[in-house]
C-alpha cells in the first residue's frame, strides 16, 4: 500500500513496475525512494544530496551526465532547474 506523506510527493513514480523515466516540470522535484539507482540526467535536469554539516542541497550528478546513487528515501532528489 502506498504511503501518503513525508518528503515524498504524490503519487510516486513507480520505478520497479516499468517506468523508468522520471519527468518533472520546470521546477519539479522528486525524491529517489530508498534503494539503489543508475541515474541519467537530461539537459535540465539534476540530482542533489542533502550536505547534513552545511545544512543545504549539493549537486551530485549535474545535468547531461550520470551516476550511480544508494538513496534512504531523504538524501538525494532530482531537480527540473529550467523555468
């Protein structure tokens, strides 16, 4: 059963049943459910973690590139930074 709250918008994209890609609006963000993921990112779009000792979100994959994450549901998210 789906969870309705916390960090999470609604409703979530489910990755694991077939739909791989994430598409957000300008200015959209989508937080990466715990688990493990090979990451491609489009011209507008990044993935940021959370940097607990500076207290702000710091770029992690930029935009047109990749990488792989290990996410807990509240340390990395993807970012629509056109608009």
């Amino acid at each position: 059963m789906a969870r309705i709250g916390g960090a999470f918008p609604f409703p979530q994209a489910q990755v694991q049943e077939g739909g791989p890609k994430i598409e957000l609006a300008s200015g959209g963000v989508w937080y990466f459910p715990p688990g493990e993921y090979l990451v491609l990112c489009d011209a507008g779009t990044v993935v940021q973690w959370w940097d607990p000792i500076e207290t702000r979100w710091r770029t992690f994959i930029a935009a047109s590139n990749g990488g792989y994450i290990s996410a807990d549901g509240f340390n990395y998210r993807a970012v629509n930074t056109t608009g």
